[in-house]
C-alpha cells in the first residue's frame, strides 16, 4: 500500500518522510529545515483533489491534527480554526455559537485549509466561494517564522494566499467570515433540459441555489433548489432532495463512488451555452458515458486567483469512473470549456500549462510575486506547480 494516496487513489505514492504535525512550532521548524537543505514540502488535506497538487519528490505534511475551533468573536461573526479541520466538524460548534458558514460545498469531508488553497465552492449566484471568507490566516514560512496575515497585518500576503494552492508555506490556522446560523430548505424534482431551459434565469433568481445534474444515459436531470426558512428543523433528516435543517445539515452530501472530474468555471451569459455544448458533445460523441454533468452558479468576488475572479459565474462539472481512462472525454470538454472562456477549478483535473492560465488570470504574476516573495527557495512547490510556474521566467 502507499504511504498516501488522494480521496479517488490517482493520485498514489511511496515516500519515506511523512510528517504528522502536532504544533505550528513544529510546522515553523520543519519548514525552515526543509529550506535549508533544499528540500520540497507539501501539506495533504483531505485529499479530495484531483489535481496533482499534492505528491511531492521529499516531504509530505499532514495537518490534521492541527484541528479545531480555536476562538470566537460573536460580534464580528469571525472564528479561527486550525487548519486541518474537516468542514463537517466546524458545522455543530459554529451552531452552537449561533453562527454558520455563508455557504459551503456538496462535500464537507475537505479540511478547511485544503478547501480555501482551490478555491471550493456551493452553488448560489450571490454566494461566494470559500476563499472569499478567509479574513486572517497563520502560516509557517521556509524562513521558520510563522507569521500572521489579517486585513491589517501582510494585508498583501493574506489577498495573495486566500487561494494559496499550499504553496505559501504551511498554513497552520484560518479566520473566516461567519453570518448568523440559519436553517435550509431543500426541495428536488426531475426535469428534462428543454423544460430546465426555458425557467432557467427565473429559477437561479428565484432561489438561494439552483442546480442540476444531467444524467446523459437517460437525458433527465435532477434539479434542486435550497432556500432559507424560518420553519423548525425536521429530524431525522430526510433523504437528500427534501431536507429541512440547519445549513450545515442541509448543504452536504455523501459521495461514496471514486470518481475524476474536471469543472470549469464560465462567464454567467454563456453558462447555457456552454452547458448545451458539452451536452451535445456526450449525445454524439461519448455515448458510453454515464456519470452527470453537473450546473452550478457562483457569485463573483476579489480573491486573485478565484475562477469566479471578478466574474459572475457558471460552473460545470464532468465525471468519470477511476475504472475508465477518462482523457479523450476530458480534453473534448476542456476544448469546449476554453471555447467559453473558462477558468478550470484548481482541485480538479485539467490540461492547461503555465503561459495559457497566466492568460486567463489577471492577477497571476501578482500572485506569484507575492508567493515567490515569502518562498524564494521554492520549498513548497512540486513538480505540477513548478511547470505552471515557468510562464513567469
């Protein structure tokens, strides 16, 4: 067996050095070892991304005991948490101080540290992703300094590393923006793709979220919409579709079938269109495949490196069974998603190299002016980071 292996195990790997942290004073000193003798670090998460952003030629950091809710401010509705907490165990304390995530996505099994680094969303055109609540962050630099990074300390940094991609240094702990706690409504029902077409816009204004997962084998989708409410949480929760709850109770779900996927995200107008594309795409060309394609909407927002960067935005999500090799579907895909100007979501798969990404990202020699600032050496860069690195030299 190796000795790490992402969530779908593409991603697999023997290495002889795999720390487990217990402090960020051992963060800050492995860091500043590892810059000294000119190794590479990288710090697994969860696991749950499908890029390789994680393997790594030395040291391979896990932070999950770095874990928890570490402070509260109830008027500012901001928490630090460390950085190797799961989303799903933040939803029950944050509650309990009356306060909740303004969103989150369909998964919660991520730590909080690796769902901020790519940029991990839910669905919502006025909600954004979770890089966007990030107000403060700690990180363990190859300097051993571990510094702190808020709106009025390293302002710069922080806006660089809100979407960091684990390239930074160690991200020991994270601030993030809370709202009041509120309860969800999830109602669900099937429809066909003309039928979802001609109420489209009516229904991602109408509701808090809107989405749907197109079934290419049957050319039916399952649409939900969720919505806030005031009526009392229903126990025990029901199946997924007609839920009424707690948000945290509401918005995940369980995903147990391995799988790759590609998402690409889309100027908002061309959502439609795009989405039809790659529908026609399976009709004529990927007959065979039967995993959905999945719509989502996402609000724009500031974070350099965001797919939704100053963009209101559609997202849209291809999947493939680990059994199958998945490449010729996913570059047929990524030719129609580029075709839109898309922007691909950094956990997940896609083709690009450095010059093309430097092309659709306005701040991206900001970003890297910034990161290269901190980490001079290159310690917490792999070989994946440093090829997409090379459209700067």
């Amino acid at each position: 067996m190796p000795d790490w292996s992402n969530w779908s195990g593409r991603h697999r790997l023997h290495t002889g050095n795999l720390h487990f942290l217990r402090s960020e004073e051992d963060a800050a000193a492995l860091a500043a070892k590892a810059s000294r003798e000119g190794l590479r670090i990288r710090t697994a998460g969860a696991g749950h991304s499908h890029a390789p952003l994680v393997p790594c030629e030395d040291i391979i950091v896990d932070a999950q005991a770095l874990a928890g809710v570490l402070s509260v401010d109830k008027e500012q509705k901001r928490v630090w948490v460390g950085a190797g907490t799961r989303i799903h165990s933040l939803g029950a304390p944050l509650n309990d101080a009356g306060l909740g995530l303004h969103n989150q996505g369909d998964i919660d099994q991520q730590a909080i540290a690796g769902a901020t680094a790519t940029g991990t969303h839910g669905t919502g055109p006025k909600l954004r992703n979770l890089s966007a609540a990030v107000t403060g962050m700690r990180i363990a630099l190859a300097s051993g300094e571990l510094i702190t990074a808020t709106e009025t300390r390293n302002p710069e940094l922080l806006q660089a590393a809100r979407l960091h991609l684990g390239a930074f240094g160690i991200v020991t702990a994270l601030e993030l923006q809370l709202r009041n706690a509120y309860r969800l409504k999830e109602v669900s029902s099937r429809s066909n793709l003309e039928e979802i077409a001609e109420r489209i816009d009516a229904e991602i204004a109408a509701h808090r979220h809107f989405e749907f997962f197109w079934y290419p084998q049957n050319d039916m989708a399952f649409v939900k919409t969720i919505d806030e409410t005031d009526e009392p949480a229903q126990y025990p929760l029901a199946a997924e579709g007609s839920r009424l709850a707690w948000s945290h109770e509401v918005l995940p779900n369980h995903r147990p079938h391995k799988h790759t996927e590609m998402e690409y995200s889309v100027p908002a107008d061309r959502g439609l269109a795009c989405f039809n594309a790659i529908r026609e795409l399976l009709r004529n060309d990927f007959k065979d495949v039967a995993w959905p394609v999945e719509f989502r909407t996402l609000a724009a927002d500031d974070v350099w490196m965001s797919t939704a960067y100053e963009r209101p935005t559609v997202t849209i999500s291809v999947h493939q069974t680990t059994d199958e090799d998945e490449t010729d579907y996913y570059n047929a895909c990524e030719a129609i998603f580029r075709a839109h100007e898309g922007r691909p979501h950094w956990g997940k798969m896609h083709y690009l190299n450095g010059p093309t990404l430097r092309a659709i990202h306005p701040r991206w020699d900001e970003w890297w002016a910034v990161r290269d600032s901190v980490d001079p050496n290159r310690t917490f860069l792999n070989s994946f980071l440093e090829g997409l690195s090379t459209s700067r030299r």
